[in-house]
C-alpha cells in the first residue's frame, strides 16, 4: 500500500478528486481544502495499491500537478484496512512485483549524481582493494566491493534508456567516468606514496595472486556474472527489496579491477593496467546490458497488466 500526498491549486482540485474517486485501487480519500500555504492552495491524501500507482501518477501528471503543486509518493509499512485489502485485491498482480516508475526514477536521479559522498566512498573503496591487491586478501576485496557506490549510476543507465529520461543518461555516465578517474587517481597517488616508502614494490603487483587474479583476468565468466548480478540488482531495486544488493555488488569486480589499474600505473605495469581495463570495461558493460534488458521487460509487462486493470475498472464502473 502507498500513500499519495497531493498539493494541488484549487482549480485543479475538482479533477485530482475525480481521478482518486474513479479508481477502485484507492482505498482511502481526504481532502483538505486550503491546507496548503506553500504552494497556496488544497492537500488530497489517498491510500492507493501498489499495483496501480504507476496508472493514477501517470494521470495526475497528465493533469499537470506537479507543475504548480506537488505529488509525493509514500510508502505504508504496516497496515490495517479492510476496504484497503478489497483495495489490493481489485489491483491485478502482486505488490511485491510491482514496479513504481516514479520511485525507481528519483532514486536513480540521486544515486547518479557526482556528489562529495559518491566521490569519496569509490575513492576509499578503491584505495582498500588496491591493499587487498597486494596483500592477496579475498576479504578485503570483498570489503572494497560494497563500500563501491558505483551501482547505483550503472542501474541508473538502464532507467535512463527505458524511461528515455536523456539528461539522467548523461547524467549516469558522467558520474561513472569523473568516479572511475577520481577513485584511480587517489590511489595511484597512494601507491606512489607507499612506493616511495619501500611499503609496496612492483614484485607485491605482479607476484602470484591465486585469491585476487580474477580481477585482472577477464574472460566469458566475467560478462556472465554481470548480467547475473546486475539483473538481480534491478530487481532488488524496483521491489524495494535493497537488502539483497550486498549479493549484487560482492558478485562484480569493477572497484577491484580500477584499483589494479591504478597500481598497474603507479608501477608501469601495462599487462596488468589492460586486463583490469577490460575487466572493468566486460563489467560495467554487462551490467548496464542486464540492467536496461530487466527494466524493459519490467515495463512490458506491467504495460500489459495496467492495460488489464484499465478493462477491469471500466467493468466494475459499468456496474
């Protein structure tokens, strides 16, 4: 169950009640008149299933709303309705499936964005694996793959193309290219410092590695595990199910790969700066892929399922 609270103009308000009114799936309706000093005009709360979220924000929007007002979308932990379950049985699909574009959209605007906080998380993500690198250790690469932010921009690519949302597009990219370049960056300069300090040499880069040589060996398993974890990434992502994202970014080796580029600079290493380029490049590749294709069929299915429950409610009307 979500709750929409609408700050409407009162001009619109008439049109925003109907809307809410019309639609089975809204199981709760208040209004509010002049409740809103800014912007001036009326509050409409509305307890709507999950399920038709998408079909009533869409028509809201249509309305211009969001233009002169607002529209926030919120959603209800803990519930207790009997209209709101006949509410969400009248909804086709399930809760859990259902994808709330206007969710997965503002998410993915903020987690793109080229912030202080992105920048210095995949700056001391990248830092941390370059240690691991050296020291062989499987656990602190590990410990380097979730603090990497770098997810969130790559899922954010997909929404872009789906959605056709161009400006979030560049906005992804450009937060994945000045990320990268800042997070190699600092730790070449930290391997250059601790070269200087006789701390690392080029033996502790170019030794064997049996627990990290993945990270600078590419092959087909690497493109396959992108799509995997990508596709499960998404998934967990549109259902708000984010818990399961430590799974996702344990499962790609980019940070490790661009902390490996980043010694193989501090040291003149070219074979291991290309194996871990493509490395890099086989992941972010294969993960934008897998993420773009999971939110297509995402969005043809629930197209499918909005157009049923368009039938559906102009049946139950004709009652």
């Amino acid at each position: 169950m979500l709750q929409l609270r609408i700050t409407s103009p009162t001009r619109l308000t008439p049109a925003v009640l109907e809307i809410l009114t019309a639609d089975p799936a809204v199981s709760e309706l208040s209004s509010l008149p002049g409740a809103s000093l800014r912007p001036e005009g009326d509050v409409v709360l509305a307890a709507v299933a999950r399920e038709a979220a998408n079909d009533i924000v869409d028509q809201l929007r249509d309305l211009g709303v969001h233009h002169e007002g607002s529209l926030h979308v919120e959603p209800v932990q803990t519930w207790m309705s009997e209209t709101g379950l006949a509410a969400d049985h009248l909804a086709p699909g399930s809760s859990a499936d259902s994808v709330v574009w206007a969710d997965v959209t503002q998410r993915a605007y903020e987690d793109s964005e080229t912030n202080w906080t992105y920048l210095s998380l995949i700056s001391l993500a990248t830092m941390l694996a370059g240690i691991a690198i050296v020291l062989d250790s499987q656990i602190l690469v590990i410990g380097a793959m979730v603090i990497g932010p770098e997810f969130g921009a790559i899922a954010a690519l997909g929404v872009a193309l789906v959605r056709r949302r161009f400006g979030l597009l560049g906005q992804s990219l450009r937060t994945l290219l000045v990320g990268f370049a800042v997070g190699i960056a600092m730790t070449t300069l930290a391997a250059l410092v601790a070269r200087g300090l006789g701390w690392i040499t080029a033996a502790h880069v170019t030794a064997e590695r049996p627990g990290t040589a993945f990270i600078y060996t590419p092959d087909k398993w690497s493109f396959i595990v992108a799509l995997i974890a990508a596709a499960a990434g998404v998934l967990a992502l549109t259902s708000a199910r984010a818990g399961n994202l430590s799974g996702v970014f344990i499962s790609v080796t980019t940070i490790p790969a661009a902390a490996n580029v980043a010694l193989g600079l501090a040291f003149g290493l070219g074979e291991e700066i290309w194996g871990s380029t493509l490395q890099l490049v086989l992941n972010v590749s294969g993960m934008a892929l897998a993420g773009w294709l999971t939110l297509l069929i995402q969005q043809y299915v629930w197209q499918r399922i909005s157009e049923h429950r368009t039938l559906l409610v102009a049946r139950l009307r004709k009652r």
